[in-house]
C-alpha cells in the first residue's frame, strides 16, 4: 500500500513528497564508512526520515497549512502515534532506530519543528534569529551522533552544535538563490542586508550584488567564528571513528567556506564532489595522527 494522506476535500495524496535527492547529494558524508556497520542502518534509518520531512518542508506545490499537518503527523509518529501507518513508515523506522540505542526522540523530532518553522516564517531578521532556527534545524543531527556513539557531554554538545549549525548556514549560502527563487525564502539576516542598502530581492538576480556580497561575507565571517569552536570535537569524542567524521566534515566546511568567500553561489553552484570528500578524509585522518584527534580511543 502506498503512502497516502486524505484530505480535507477526500482526495487521496501521497503524504512524502520525494525530491528525488538522496545522500549522494549531501555536501557532508551521511552514514559513511567511518560509522561503523553496527551502527550505519541506524543514521540511514534517520536520514531516510529528515529527508522525507525536508523535502515536504521544500516542495513549493504545498500551501503551508498543509505543509504542517504533515509534518505533524511525521513528529507524531515519532513519539508512538499513528502506529501502523504506512504512510509513516520512515517515521516509525526511525523511532525504532533511536529506541534500540537508546538515544531520545527529540533528537529526531526536534526536525519537524524547524521545517514547521520554515513553512511558516521566510525571512530572519538578525544573526541570532536564524542561529535560533539552526537549533532545530541542524543541532539534532549532531545530537543525534553524539547519542547513538553514547557521547552526552555538555562540552561536546556546544562544539557539535557549532559544527551543525555552520554547516546549515554554509547550505543556505549555497542554495541562496534558489531558496529565494522557488520558495521565496531568504536566510540572509535581514538586518545585515538593511545595512548594506541591498535587498532580498537581488537574490534573484544572476551575480551577487556587492552589497549581498557583503553581507554573504558577513555569513561566512560568523560562520569561521562557529567552525572555530567546533575544532575542538573530534579530540573530545571517545568513539575514533566519529571523531574522524567530525573531523573529515570540520575540513570540508573550511573549504567550502573558503570557495563560497572566492565564488559567487548566483552564478554558480558552490560545491564538492566526493573527490573532495575523500581527500578531507584522509587530511583528517593525518591530523588524528599528529594529535588533532588525541584522546580518540575506538
């Protein structure tokens, strides 16, 4: 039976809405190699159900009352309701996931309140207000991978989440114009575009206007800021495996920070492919080496 939500009118649709993107879409490796095999069905498990409410959160053919319900539904699942649903099914893999090892639903529903977030608010008005969405958007998944490798230190928690929320940031930098051009929805902190006399509606343009290339700037500026904290995990991780994916994404999101500073992301698309990936893996397993991961145990 197909996955199928009714609604109010009695037509019967698909409640997921694939976009069609998977893992290998992802700028950061998801489920790699360097989780170990005991735990990867566990981050696809969770994967598969921050996708499937993502690409609700991101299809521009739902309004968004609609947007919510469903992704109430998802954040419901979660926690026990609609047991049995197929409509649900990634929801309720997950929950099993997460309850096999222990690690608290939150972190997986704590998602769908930054995609119900998204179906409700387009613009951020300051640097805090975004980080304020970040928090659900992008921290859980971190929280996630702390949990599932038994890591609950308030310290590792502060690092991870600013290695999270730099990588959502860096995304928005990345898919600024299409987020602006499809869903009229604009992460750049309005305040910063005020001061610069530019406008969100630039983003529509072909090329970064200076004054967005100021402000993108201003992101990326606040972004080393994070990344500079999140340095400090992979030495803090017990499990050497995780403290390598930490590790390999830490450098990743330095060079992409670093190409977003020197490309312009209207003009084109600002990203690595796994070449790229590869190579801050094995950066990140020489630096282990050398220390950068010392403490590092499994």
């Amino acid at each position: 039976m197909p996955p199928a939500v009714t609604a109010a009118n009695g037509e019967v649709r698909p409640l997921e809405t694939p976009s069609g993107k998977g893992a290998g879409d992802e700028n950061f490796p998801v489920g790699s190699l360097l989780i170990s095999r005991e735990l990867r069905p566990q981050v696809v498990s969770y994967y598969a159900f921050a996708r499937a409410i993502d690409d609700i959160a991101d299809n521009p053919g739902l309004a968004a009352d609609e947007k919510i319900e469903r992704l109430t539904r998802f954040a419901e699942a979660i926690h026990g309701g609609h047991a049995g649903d197929p409509s649900l099914a990634k929801a309720e893999a997950c929950r099993a996931a997460l309850l096999l090892r222990g690690v608290p639903l939150r972190h997986a529903s704590d998602l769908t309140v930054a995609f119900v977030q998204d179906a409700r608010q387009n613009r951020y008005a300051d640097w805090q207000d975004l980080l304020g969405y970040c928090e659900n958007s992008a921290n859980p998944v971190g929280r996630f991978l702390l949990a599932l490798h038994g890591t609950e230190a308030a310290a590792a928690y502060a690092a991870s989440d600013a290695l999270c929320t730099a990588l959502q940031v860096i995304n928005h930098l990345q898919d600024c114009g299409d987020d602006y051009r499809t869903l009229d929805r604009v992460y750049l902190p309005q305040d910063w575009i005020a001061a610069e006399a530019a406008a969100s509606e630039e983003l529509g343009a072909a090329a970064l206007s200076p004054g967005l290339r100021c402000v993108l700037d201003r992101c990326l500026d606040a972004t080393d800021m994070l990344l500079n904290e999140a340095k400090r995990l992979p030495a803090m991780l017990p499990s050497r495996r995780l403290a390598l994916e930490a590790a390999t994404i830490y450098r990743l999101a330095r060079r992409l920070t670093a190409a977003l500073r020197a490309r312009d992301p209207l003009a084109e698309r600002v990203a690595f492919g796994k070449g790229a990936m590869l190579l801050a893996g094995l950066g990140a397993v020489g630096a282990m080496f050398l220390g950068y991961g010392e403490g590092s145990r499994t």
